[in-house]
C-alpha cells in the first residue's frame, strides 16, 4: 500500500503483488480512462485541496464493497476482543475511507481525533514490507460505541464506528450499515462480482 521508501518493496515486489490482485479480485482494479479522469478534474470546484491535477485512474464502485468486507471484521473482531461480546443484529456500522493526503483524509483523521476519548494506539510492523499499518481503536463501555482507526502507509486511510443502532443515530453525518454475518457478507458481494472481467480502458 504504496510504501514511501524503497528499502522494502522494489519493482519485482510491486509487480508480484499487482499480479496477485488482478488473479483474485480483477473487478477491483483502477479504470484507466484518461479522458473520463479529465472531465472529473474539470467538474472539481475551484479551490479544491486534492491534488486533482495527478488524477489518472477511476476506481471501481466494486472497491468500496471490498474496503467494507475488510473494516467490518476489523470491527467485529476488536469489538469481541476489548468487550468480550459478538457484534449482533442490534448493531449498525459506519466506514469511511480516503486517500492520505486528501482533503478527506483529513476530514477523517478530525473525526477519529473528535471521536477518540484516551487512544489505544497501536502500530504492527511488517519485517518485510516496512512500517505500513498503524491503528486506534477506542471502546465505549457505556454507550457500546467501537472507534477504530486505520492507515496504511502513504495510501489508504479508513474510520469506522460499530455501536447499538439507537445510539448510532444520533451520529450526524453518518451513513449507516445494518449487522451481517461475514459469511453473509462475503457471499453477498463474491457473487455480486463474480466473473467480472478485467480490463483497461485507454
């Protein structure tokens, strides 16, 4: 996930993980249109903090479901593993993600940073890969609220809420999922995409 150096990843590493994404999720890969990514720098409002100028590629509605398969079993495994207790039917989430560096990453990282009470802050660190995956996580016991925060390198930043329905209404600003079993889940958007093929539009 685009790590900043070179000292991990050089250019036989990059292609073998590209490789492995177009043999196991094809339909996930960026669209390169590069008319259609002009006519989206064009539509931007002035003023706009993204670098809009370096866009080159559309990603594929299909992204998001992969990116929500992901966070919700982060949720529902750190929820089990500071509570004790299975996210269940009552339950709702909210995920959103950005790219690092964006206007909207920040947008994220001012919700986590008003969100987050005392930080749990914890990083993994990847021998082979370098320091790419650092997390927060926060856990109202009162109220059943599950914060978690996520980065990945300089690519990919994601911040999701899982708590009771009823207290997630009362978050503004919030697009709300209802609880599904991962086997559900992962059978629901597996034959949503199934099949698609893959290709690149010059």
């Amino acid at each position: 996930m685009m790590e900043p150096t070179s000292a991990y990843l050089d250019d036989r590493d990059i292609d073998k993980l590209i490789s492995g994404l177009i043999n196991n999720t094809p339909a996930a890969l960026p669209i390169l249109n590069a008319i259609a990514a002009a006519r989206i720098r064009n539509e931007l409002p002035s003023g706009t903090a993204d670098s809009v100028e370096e866009r080159t590629v559309i990603i594929d509605p299909c992204v998001h479901d992969y990116v929500d398969v992901f966070v919700t079993k982060m949720l529902y495994a750190i929820r089990y593993k500071v509570s004790g207790e299975f996210a269940g039917p009552k339950h709702r989430r909210w995920i959103m993600w950005a790219q690092v560096g964006t206007s909207s990453a920040r947008y994220l990282t001012g919700r986590a940073e008003a969100f987050f009470g005392e930080l749990q802050v914890g990083q993994r660190v990847n021998v082979e890969l370098g320091s790419q995956f650092q997390y927060r996580h926060g856990f109202n016991a009162a109220h059943g609220y599950l914060g978690l925060w996520m980065q990945f390198g300089e690519g990919l930043m994601l911040f999701s809420v899982l708590g009771p329905g009823q207290q997630m209404a009362t978050i503004k600003g919030g697009e709300f999922k209802r609880y599904l079993p991962m086997r559900e889940l992962g059978l629901r958007v597996n034959k949503r995409h199934q099949g698609r093929p893959w290709k690149i539009v010059a």
